[in-house]
C-alpha cells in the first residue's frame, strides 16, 4: 500500500472470523494490516472487529478502545490515532499548499 499523501486516515470494518473455516485469513489479514499500516506513520488507523485477539494480531494496543455493536455483534472500535497535519500558514494570502511545501 503507498500513497502520495503525507497524512491521511483509513476506517475499516474487515471481517470478524466468525464463519467456519475463517480465522486462519482473518488472522492473516491482521497481521497484514499491522505490518502495513505501521509504514504510515503519520496516519490514523481506525478498525471495528468484534475478534479477541485484534491487538495482539495487529502488533500494536490501540490508543483508545471503544465498544459498540454492529447489528447484535459486540465489536470494539480500535483507535490508532496518528499526528495532526500542520495547519496551513498563510502568507500574502497564499497557502504552502500552494507553493508546494
């Protein structure tokens, strides 16, 4: 996963593991999400999944945790929030969005 963005957020829902036969993927993808993830340090990552061993699959304890339910499904909504963007200066009313920095 790349991007040409400096800072940006991903909210994801991936599947929960709860159909025979899937735990092995789900936990696969977890893993690969916290490998991927991790190369965007500058981003928030937010993740609902109703699965135990998220953070510990993941590679890395949420910095908040919230419960909720997605239909009858008791789910966490993990919260890995990254930095604030630096707010744009301005300067003879021009951005340094605009001037590319």
């Amino acid at each position: 996963m790349r991007s040409k963005q400096k800072y940006g957020f991903i909210i994801t829902n991936p599947p929960y593991g709860q159909r025979l036969g899937e735990i092995p993927e789900v936990e696969k993808l977890y893993r690969e999400m916290g490998e991927t993830f991790n190369n965007f340090d500058t981003w928030s990552f937010f993740v609902i999944t109703s699965y135990e061993k998220f953070e510990q699959l993941y590679g890395k304890k949420a910095d908040k945790k919230r419960k909720l339910y997605n239909g009858r499904v008791m789910c966490n909504l993990y919260q890995y929030p990254g930095p604030r963007p630096p707010r744009p200066r301005k300067a003879d009313g021009i951005t340094n969005e605009h001037k590319g920095e």
